[in-house]
C-alpha cells in the first residue's frame, strides 16, 4: 500500500470510485442519549462525476459530507480513496491527501477576515507546500482563478468589502487552488439569491470540469441538483433511491 495518495490519473475509468464509503453510520451523545444521524450508507464517486446530495435538514446531509472529507470520524464503516482504507491511515496522510486531492466549498465561505482576496486564495497553496511558503506557480495559479470567476479588480479587498456572492467565488477558487480530483461542497448557494446562486454554481461547474474533477454537493435547490449527474436522497439518515 502507498504512503501518499494517488496522483491524478490522466486515465481514468469511469467504473472505478474514486471515494467510496460502505456502511457508514453516525452517531452522536447527546444528554446520555445515542443519536443515530447516518444509518448504513453506502455509495461511491466516479472520476469526473458530480453527484448531488439532497433531503430535508436534518437527514444528515453535511454529517456524511464531513465524513467524507475526514472533517468527521464515523461510528462505524468504512471510506476508501481510490481503494485504499482512509480511516486507518495516519494523520499526516489524510492531511497530504486533504491539501492536495480534496477541496471543501462550505456554505459560510469561511474566509480569512485579516487576509485579502489573493491572500486567502493562496491559503491552499500554502497548506499544500507544508512550509507556508508561496511558489510563483501557485500565485500564477491563484490570479488566473482569481480572473475566471471575475474578481481581478477586488483582488486587494478583504472580504468585509465583498458582497456574499463574491466571497463565494473567492471560496470556489481557493477550494479549487490546487486542483483537486474532489469537491465538497456544503450548500455553496445557501446563503444567496436564486440569480447570484446560479451564477456561482455555473462557475463552480465550469472550474470543475476544466480541471476533470469530481464533485460532491450538499443542496436544498432541486433545480442544481437535477443538473447533476446523479442525485442521492438522504431521509433520516438512509440513502433513498
């Protein structure tokens, strides 16, 4: 077995997941009690698939997305990257597997206030370096993301100067900074209106495709999710077909 993830494949088979879970259940303590969220779930990506997660709030929709991407620890089950076992990996593996094969779009952007655009575009490179050092390639990357989902002029501007709609896109491109074979996506839309919402998630797409990721998005919005390639339905914490 491997001591770092997989590179990206520049062939890749639709048939085979690139993250996979089997029988994943979670549960949380609550005042003595055992909250079940997520009951035996199972399902797979495919390199190049974006696939959507919906279902009413609470069924457990961003529990299994931050399973997934090992923000979170299951009760039980197993999570899989291309094969190999994620949960008896170390730490220092999940977290080279994290800053260079999967990225996060949250739904509260989660930006750095003290840090402008550039800067927190760049917050993934330097994650991905480990030394907390830029490398021209990087920022060469970071303006050209930066220009693509049209913010080369508030590229200076913190993001108490951004509107919602463009603190997303600065999100979309920091999660896509180092070219991730996956995206996570926790209701990217939520929190904006119907017309800006479309626009993100059009970007969102476009990048993601550019690049022959794969995508996971958490959404309320029936018409994003049925732009999708599939659609999972999460009901009291069981996938519904």
């Amino acid at each position: 077995m491997s001591n770092s993830p997989a590179k990206k494949s520049t062939n890749k088979v639709a048939s085979q997941a690139l993250l996979a879970c089997t029988d994943l259940n979670k549960s949380y303590q609550v005042q003595g009690k055992e909250i079940p969220v997520l009951r035996g779930i199972s399902m797979q990506i495919a390199p190049g698939e974006i696939v959507a997660v919906t279902g009413a709030s609470g069924s457990g929709k961003s529990t299994l997305l931050y399973l997934l991407g090992l923000l979170d620890k299951p009760t039980s089950g197993s999570i899989s990257w291309q094969g190999e076992d994620l949960l008896s990996k170390t730490t220092k593996w999940k977290r080279k597997l994290l800053a260079e094969h999967i990225g996060f779009v949250f739904q509260h952007y989660h930006l750095v206030p003290e840090c402008n655009v550039l800067e927190n575009v760049l917050l993934a490179e330097r994650a991905r370096t480990r030394s907390g050092n830029v490398t021209p390639e990087g920022e060469t990357r970071a303006r050209e993301l930066i220009a693509k989902v049209g913010l080369e002029h508030r590229i200076d501007h913190l993001p108490s100067e951004l509107s919602g709609g463009e603190q997303q896109r600065v999100a979309l491109s920091r999660a896509l900074m180092n070219r991730p074979e996956l995206l996570l996506a926790d209701e990217p839309t939520g929190n904006l209106d119907e017309s800006t919402g479309n626009h993100v998630y059009d970007l969102l797409v476009d990048l993601v495709k550019e690049d022959q990721s794969s995508m996971l998005i958490v959404t309320h919005n029936p018409a994003i999710a049925n732009r999708c390639d599939r659609v999972l339905r999460l009901e009291n914490g069981v996938v519904k077909i």
